[in-house]
C-alpha cells in the first residue's frame, strides 16, 4: 500500500538577501504517513516544521526531494492538501456559512448541496446558530472552529494544521484539541482524516498524534520519530495517564537543548 | 494615503462598538440586526454630534454678518452673507447654477467613471503581480509627479477648449488616486487569504475575483473618496481655463464681472456639494461593507 503522504529526502534552500549565505531550513528530510494517521511536526522555532508544511501545501517548491500525496507529486496547492492557519484566515466579506460553503462551490457542486455540507459541518464543530454571522463577530476559538469545518467540509486527502491553537486561550484550547480529534474521525462512510499538525506544544503533540516527528533547528532536521501508544479515544483522562507523562518527559529530555538562550 | 480626511475614522467607531457589542449576542440564526437596542442614546449621541459640526459655520456666518454690518471692511470685496444668499437664490430660480452645477457633475462623473473603470484592474494587477508592476511603475512615477494642471495646455491642443479637455485633466488626477490606493489595498490583503482559497481549490484567477477584489474593495472606497475630493480642485482650475460652463467657468466669469457675492456662490456651492458627496460614499461602504467595521475596531 502506497503511503497517503511520502517526503522524500526533501531540502530547502533559501536563496542569499544581498551577499550572505544561503539558509538551508530543511536538510534531508524523510519520512511517511498512512492513511488515517495523525502525525505532529515537533520543535523548536527555526527547525522548519512550518516550512515544511507550506512545501507539502504546495506554495513553495523543494530544492531537493520529493513531497508526494496518494502517490502524485505535490507541484501547486491544491484542495487535496486542506490548509487550517494559525490566524484563521476567514475570508472577513463572508458569513461562517459563506466560508465554509466555499470549498464545496469550487468543486462545482449544486449550491443547495453545499449549504447542507456546511450546515453539517457548522454542527459538527459545535458553532450552530452563528452561520450568519460575520467572523469578526465572535471569539477566536468560535472562529477557528469555522476554519476547521471549512477544511474539513471540503474532504482534502490530507488535513494540514499550523499551530491552529496557538493563539487560543489555555482553556479553550484544551476542548478544542479534543474537538480536533472528534472532527477527524470516520465519519458518513469516510475514513478517519490524515492529519499533519505543526506544533511546539508538547503536550499537545502527545495528546493529539498517533506520531510526533521531531525536529531540530539550522538547518531543519527529523532527530527521531515517536509512537504514541495512549488508548482512543483521547479525553482527559488520557492526560493523567502515566504513558503521557512518560513520553512528554522524553520529549522534552531531547528538546530541552534546543530550548537554552542563544 | 490611508483616508482623506479623519472624518471616517470618526464616523466608524459607533458603528465598530455596535459591532463589538453583537459578537456578545446570543446565536440566532437571524443576520444580527443593523440597529442595536442603545440606539435611543446613540442618537442623541448623533444630534448633539451634528450641533458642534454646524456650531463653528454658523458663528462665522453670524460674525460676517457683523462686520459687514458696522462696515468693519470693505463689503465690495467680501458682501456680506445675506447678500451671498440673496444671490445664491436668484441664480437658482434662473436654473444658471443649476446648469453649471450639471455640466461640472456630469464631467466628474464621466472622469471618475473612466479613471475607475482603468485604474482599479490595472492596480489588481500592478499589486498581485511584481513583474508587472516593476514594468509599469517607471513610467506612471514620471506621469505621476506632473500636477493635473500641467497638462491643460497640452490637453487643449489635443481635444481643444470645451468637455473633454476637462474631462481628461479631471480624468488624470483621479486616476492616480484610484490607482495607488488599489495597489496598496491589495498589498495589505492578509497573505492567508489567498493561500486558504487555494487550499480550497480555488484557480489563481478564482483568487482575483473571491478574494483580492472583495478584500481591496476598502481601500477603492478610500481612492474613490480622495479621487473625488482631487477631481474638484482639477476641475475648477481646468473649467477656469478650458471651457465655457461649469463651476469654474462660473467663478472665473463672476470674476471679470466683479461680482464677489456671486464668486461666492460658486465657491461654496462646490463646497457643499464635494462634502455632500463624500457623506454620501462614507454611507454607501457602510452600507455594502458592513464586515469593515472589523478593521476600525
């Protein structure tokens, strides 16, 4: 069985500003998701985990390597690769309902139907009531579940996400990774989402992945890939679990030394 | 370059604070209402808003009225308010304002429409596309710098004394407005909105209609504004040299004759009408932008 996402050996080189060196923000970089897996990109800043996920979104080119989905080669973005943003990036001119309906009127399906998807969708992620709403009108959290049903509604191969819950409350983040985790499961005869999620919150990588790549900085590299082996479903109870704090112990022992002042 | 007057930045903030206070609302699945239930208090808010703005001309009208009164100055030069009325209303039951007053709309009009009609997709594509704009940038920054007025001698020898002389100076100055506003509009769209329509399958020219031009769209209504407020100092000056109706053809006219009250008349008239109309777009982008409060908040 072909992979649903292979990166293989990709580097990228950015090209000198005005006389300096070259930055390479990503040496040599491999590995492979399967179809279903939840997979956290890991480090600290400057270890090009955001980098690579623009390369797999397509709006930059590898220098070298090759950045593949279901077996065909990412060259463009493309609504198989769906894209959740830090800042939302809700488009402001559209209700919630308009921004989620968005995705499923490119693919050219009846309008009709599209507004059903996006109801579901708006359902799902737990904001109903507020299709009409103009995204400045509510919270962060209440907006970034819009953008998580705008990606999903619109069924990518490959569900991307960067930091999407870095600029939201400790509180609120807490239900919204498990609400993640519910929005990506299988659902109406549709296999579990492939997820690859670009964090430096420990906690949250080990909460959410079936997988953690880690990554060191200058120039990019993968230093290991962990298993996370903690029983689904994910509550809170998983985080008092004794494995969770196993494993974000041993992560933060070999990221710690990313983490000293320069 | 961001507006041309503080006017609007006042203007947004109690329809940004009504904005603020519906993100409380409860869910309905209604759109949120456009009146909020404070709006007793916020119109008193208004009207006492309204009586400091006419306060000012009102006490200089009084004070003119004044002097003149007590022949403090010499009234030939500056008659006095009454007289200006007096005036501004015979001209009126005569239609000859009236009629100036269309002449130099219509070709405001017809400039405006013109320069937005060019100006705006070529900002679309100066601002989306660097190449382009590195083509296009050496020769409108040599244009650019030429005052509207220059052009005027040039401009009769090509289209000769009447409409469309002044219709091109009018034409020229506009553009420019329209023109760098929309190019910095579209730079200061937010780069992930773009990005998150590609990811939704969007084409690169889905990206221009869905997402540039609605998300510029603020930034035109600001050009527009500025390139109208231009449009009326280009125009006089074009009409004063260039044609035989108009505003400035009035003024200019008035003038030989040495009939101050009536040079008044026009002055003020172009005024009132200038404010009019910038009122009048303030209110049409609140209207069909309502999402832009998010930007004043």
């Amino acid at each position: 069985m072909t992979p649903k996402l292979e990166i293989s050996a990709v580097t990228k080189d950015y090209a000198p500003l005005r006389g300096g060196l070259a930055v390479r923000a990503l040496d040599n970089v491999a590995f492979s998701v399967s179809e279903g897996e939840f997979v956290s990109l890991l480090g600290p800043s400057g270890c090009g985990k955001s980098t690579l996920l623009m390369l797999i979104a397509g709006f930059e080119r590898t220098s070298r390597g090759h950045i593949s989905v279901d077996g065909r080669e990412v060259t463009a973005p493309g609504a198989d690769r769906g894209l959740v943003f830090q800042d939302y990036a809700l488009f402001p001119w559209k209700s919630l309902i308009e921004n989620v309906m968005y995705g499923p009127l490119k693919r050219g399906l009846p309008r009709r139907t599209c507004e059903e998807i996006a109801r579901r969708y708006i359902d799902l992620v737990g904001i109903s009531g507020f299709e009409n709403h103009y995204p400045h009108q509510l919270s962060g959290g209440m907006r970034q579940r819009c953008a998580l049903a705008r990606s999903v509604a619109n069924d990518p191969a490959v569900l991307l996400m960067d930091e999407p819950l870095a600029a939201i409350d400790a509180l609120t983040r807490n239900t919204l990774q498990e609400e993640i985790l519910r929005v990506c499961d299988a659902r109406d005869g549709r296999p579990r989402k492939t997820v690859i999620y670009v964090t430096h919150s420990i906690d949250e990588a080990v909460f959410l992945s079936d997988r953690i790549v880690l990554m060191s900085p200058r120039p990019g590299r993968v230093f290991d890939i962990i298993d996370v082996d903690l029983p689904s479903p994910r509550t809170d109870a998983t985080r008092q679990h004794p494995e969770f704090h196993a494993l974000t112990k041993r992560i933060w022992e070999s990221l710690k030394i990313y983490a000293k002042p320069e | 370059m961001e507006r041309g007057t503080g006017l609007s930045a006042e203007k947004k903030r109690p329809i940004g604070r009504g904005g603020a206070a519906r993100t409380l609302a409860t869910p309905s699945s209604k759109p949120p209402p456009q009146s909020d239930p404070v709006s007793t208090s916020r119109m008193s808010a208004r009207q006492s808003r309204s009586l400091r703005l006419i306060m000012l001309p009102l006490l200089i009208v009084a004070l003119w009225q004044l002097a003149a009164e007590f022949q403090l100055y010499n009234t030939v030069l500056l008659p006095p308010p009454e007289r200006v009325a007096t005036a501004a209303w015979s001209l009126l039951l005569s239609g000859e304002l009236i009629r100036h007053l269309v002449d130099s709309l219509r070709r405001i009009a017809v400039a405006n429409l013109v320069a937005f009609v060019t100006a705006v997709p070529l900002g679309i594509l100066m601002g989306r596309y660097r190449p382009f704009e590195d083509f296009m940038d050496g020769f409108l920054n040599i244009i650019r710098p030429i005052p509207p007025l220059a052009w005027i001698p040039l401009a009769i020898l090509w289209f000769g004394l009447g409409e469309k002389s002044v219709v091109f100076i009018t034409l020229i100055s506009a553009f420019f407005a329209l023109l760098i506003n929309t190019i910095a509009g579209v730079r200061s769209v937010d780069k992930s909105l773009p990005r998150a329509a590609l990811t939704l399958g969007a084409s690169q020219r889905d990206v221009i209609r869905d997402i540039i031009v609605p998300a510029t769209l603020p930034h035109i209504f600001t050009g527009l504004r500025i390139a109208l407020g231009v449009s009326w100092m280009s125009i006089v000056a074009a009409e004063l040299i260039a044609a035989s109706s108009g505003l400035g053809y009035m003024i200019s006219y008035y003038r030989e004759v040495l009939r101050s009250d009536l040079i008044l008349v026009g002055m003020l008239s172009i005024g009132l009408i200038g404010f009019a109309m910038d009122r009048g777009l303030v209110w049409l982008e609140g209207r069909l932008l309502p999402w832009r409060t998010r930007l004043e908040m």
